[in-house]
C-alpha cells in the first residue's frame, strides 16, 4: 500500500488547539517533510482546517482564496478586549438589539467592506505578531482591509443577548471584527462566543475527518476515502494537458505556448483568471494565459 506524498487532507479542527499545533501533530505522527494549512482557526474555534502535504504547500495562498461558511453565535451586551469569549471584558451594554433591528442592518454589510482586524490576531506589525504586541500592552494601529461578504443571515434568536449566524466570505475576513462592528452599529456591544467553520472551497464537514480520528490510522494512504484529496481539487479553474517536453519548460519557469494544444480554453478565459496545466490529473503547474502563452506562476509537479 503506497503512502501519500501530495495532496490534501480535510481535517476538522476541535477546540481548544491551534491550526499550527494540528500541523504539528499530524507531521510528527506520519513523518512528513513538508505540511501547511489553509486558514488559520482560532484557538477556541473548531471546523474545517484544509492540510497541504508536499507539493501541495506550494498552492495554500490560492486555497486560502476560496470562500469560506462559518456559523457563529455573537453574544450582546459585552465586549471584550479580544472580541471573542477568552478576552477580558472592556465594555458593557444592556442594550440587546431586536430580531427586527438585526435583519434591517445585514444588508448593509453584502459586499466589498473595510475591516479593523482584532488587535488580538496574528498580523505582523513591524516584525512582531499583534497579539504578543497586545498581552504587552503595547499601543499600535492596524489599519482597515478590504473584505467581502457574500451572504450573512440570522439563523436563530437563542435569548435576548446571544443570536447565531451564517456567513460565506473571502479571503482576511474577521468574524470577531464582524461581531465587533455590527454591536456597535446596533447600539450596544458584543463578541464571539461560539466559532464554527463548515466549508472552505469545496472542503466542508461531510467530507471532514476529526484529529482524533485521524492520528489514530496507521499510516496515510491513497485508500483512504472522503477526507482526502489529490492534488486536482481546484475544480472551479479551467485545466489543460500536458506533455513531457511542456512540462520540462514549465519546470525551468518558462512559457508555453497552448495554439496547437488540444485542449484549448474557450474566449471566456481572461487573461487575469487562473488556470492549470495537468498531466495525468496530476497538477503540473498554476499560472496564468497570455496572448496564447501559459505563464507558470507556481510549479508543482516533480519528478
């Protein structure tokens, strides 16, 4: 039975552990060179965590893209100096916002939107991560990023001071800004109390495998079904094939021209959408089409 070298694995995080302290378990328990993650998860958050094994780390950034589902319940009436339920407590309201007044303000947030980041994450101000900044209580400002939101809903009233959500977004988005944000247009203050992450791409919960679970098998192998994918997971990019002779161009970092291959893209591929070369389902390499020419961004394939 052969073992995995490449591909990914859909791991979903309990917790009360760190996404790098996942990693780091799971390459002391196989003996893998190389590992990464896709999106990072708090701590006190638990769900999807897409692990990269070899060649695959090369590709985490345009994983990490993808939108993502959360489901989260935000807690009113407090603010915490973290903005989720390990902070301390810094503001108080007994203001507790109303389903009516709630619903009234989510479109407001649908799109394109500027963001604070937590003070509490790990961004790195000047060589340094801002939460170890913050626990020093050194001041420091961290500026607002573009973000997006493609759906956000109530799901539930749990009481007059929790209510749970579903939100899909991009790339850098904060839940605990998000909960931050919205409190404070509502008139009061809130926090994360609960943080579940359910899909990232097309890694969601039914095809998850829990840590626990995992670090109980042997070894990892192509058999295992469900939770593991091969390196072709980026369904939704157009992909072309290959020959050896391409692929030894691709691998020296040059262009290639895709005129006579025969599977050509149609006219809707532009030239600042990403596309793939593959050989036998295998992911050569990720690039980008120009004037009829694949220009390889990131090379995966080796031999």
């Amino acid at each position: 039975m052969s073992k995995i070298n490449t591909g990914w694995l859909n791991i979903y995080k309990p917790i009360n552990i760190t996404s790098s302290k996942a990693v780091l378990k799971i390459k002391k328990k196989f003996n893998l060179k190389k590992i990464g993650h896709a999106g990072t998860l708090d701590p006190k958050a638990e769900g999807i965590l897409p692990i990269a094994i070899g060649s695959t780390t090369r590709i985490i950034n345009f994983i990490e893209k993808k939108k993502k589902i959360y489901q989260f319940i935000i807690k009113w009436g407090e603010q915490t100096n973290t903005d989720d339920s390990e902070g301390e407590v810094i503001y108080f309201s007994k203001n507790y916002p109303q389903k009516k007044e709630i619903e009234k303000i989510l479109p407001n947030y649908l799109g394109t939107i500027l963001q604070k980041p937590p003070i509490f994450s790990a961004i790195k101000i000047s060589g340094n991560r801002a939460y170890d900044l913050s626990r020093k209580k050194i001041q420091f400002d961290l500026k607002d990023r573009k973000v997006e939101i493609f759906a956000i809903k109530l799901l539930k009233t749990i009481s007059k001071s929790e209510s749970l959500f579903s939100i899909t977004c991009g790339k850098g988005f904060y839940i605990r800004s998000f909960a931050r944000d919205i409190a404070i247009k509502l008139g009061t203050r809130g926090h994360i109390k609960t943080l579940k992450r359910q899909e990232v791409g097309i890694f969601n919960e039914k095809n998850s495998i829990l840590l626990d679970d995992l670090l109980k098998i042997g070894h990892l192998s192509p058999e295992i079904k469900g939770y593991f994918k091969s390196t072709v997971m980026l369904d939704d990019i157009p992909a072309f094939n290959v020959n050896d002779r391409e692929i030894s161009e691709i691998q020296k970092g040059k262009e290639i021209s895709i005129s006579n291959l025969e599977h050509s893209f149609s006219n809707e591929v532009k030239t600042e959408n990403l596309v793939y070369a593959q050989k036998n389902k295998e992911v050569v390499a990720l690039g980008y089409i120009e004037n009829n020419f694949f220009k390889p961004k990131k090379v995966l394939y080796k031999e």
